[in-house]
C-alpha cells in the first residue's frame, strides 16, 4: 500500500477494524518512511461477467434499476429495492465465487422479487427465464396460484 503522503511503496498495519455490515475492514496504517498515519477501506471485489464477455464490477444501482423497472406501476417502496438488491449481493457472495455471470444475478433476484411482489416478479422472470409464448406464463401463474394456496392453507391450519 503506497503511503498517500511521500509514496513510500510499504505501510504497516496499526489497527484492523470489520465495519458494521461485515462486508469491509478498515485498517489503520503508518508509513514506515515519513511517519505519516492513514486510513484504507478493503472489500472483496465481486465481478459480473456480461453477456458481450466485458467484466465490471457488481452494482446494487444497476440490480435495483433493473428490478425498478418490474416494479413500475407496484406498490413497491425505493426502500424495499434497496433491501432486495442487499438480499441479492449477500446470495451471490456466499456462493464464493469472485465473478458471476449476469444471467445468475437475474436469476438470483427471482427468489426475493417473488416474495416481494408476484406481478414484479412474472415481469422480469419472463426476461430471465425466456418466456417466449403464452404456455410460459400460465405456468409460472399456475405455480404461483399453487404456492400461494399452499401457503394460505397452512396459514389457516396453525
């Protein structure tokens, strides 16, 4: 780590802190060199590999401006986009992998959208699972509708 004060290419580690969320850890440094104290902020780098082959980094912004659009017209808050996007970030991270392909970040949306709201999430699995004729929605409708009795029944029986 270069210091930011006379670019001494080394820095000792004073102090090592996780932050509230668990997804960073700031450390305190000291430039062995001038003496100067700074302070650096780490994450893991998760990358999306696109369908063109590009690689760039993963966005929360772009996962809830593509839900955003799903949502359009929902009673679906910014705050329960935010929340989703965070559900989504935290799935792929635990899997591990250090880059994932677009198409499994739209495909891990589906989980959390579908509890979100059902309409939002037939808009954007139609994207994401290729829905090409009608068949394809009356089947994703239909196991909807059996989900949703199956839930009702045993919300009635407890």
């Amino acid at each position: 780590m270069y210091c930011p004060f006379c670019r001494h290419a080394d820095s000792r580690v004073i102090d090592s802190r996780t932050s509230d969320d668990g997804l960073s850890i700031r450390r305190r440094r000291q430039c062995p060199e001038c003496g100067g104290r700074f302070s650096t902020l780490e994450t893991a780098s998760l990358s999306v590999i696109k369908r063109n082959g590009v690689v760039e980094a993963f966005s929360r912004e772009k996962v809830v401006a593509g839900v955003r659009k799903a949502c359009q017209g929902r009673p679906v808050t910014d705050a329960d986009l935010a929340t989703l996007a965070q559900q989504v970030e935290e799935a792929i991270r635990a899997t591990g992998a250090s880059q994932i392909d677009a198409n499994e970040i739209g495909l891990t949306i589906l989980g959390p959208l579908r509890e979100l709201d059902e309409v939002a999430y037939l808009r954007f699995a139609s994207v994401y699972q290729g829905f090409d004729t009608l068949a394809d929605f009356e089947a994703a409708i239909t196991q909807l509708r059996r989900e949703h009795d199956l839930r009702e029944r045993n919300e009635s029986e407890s």
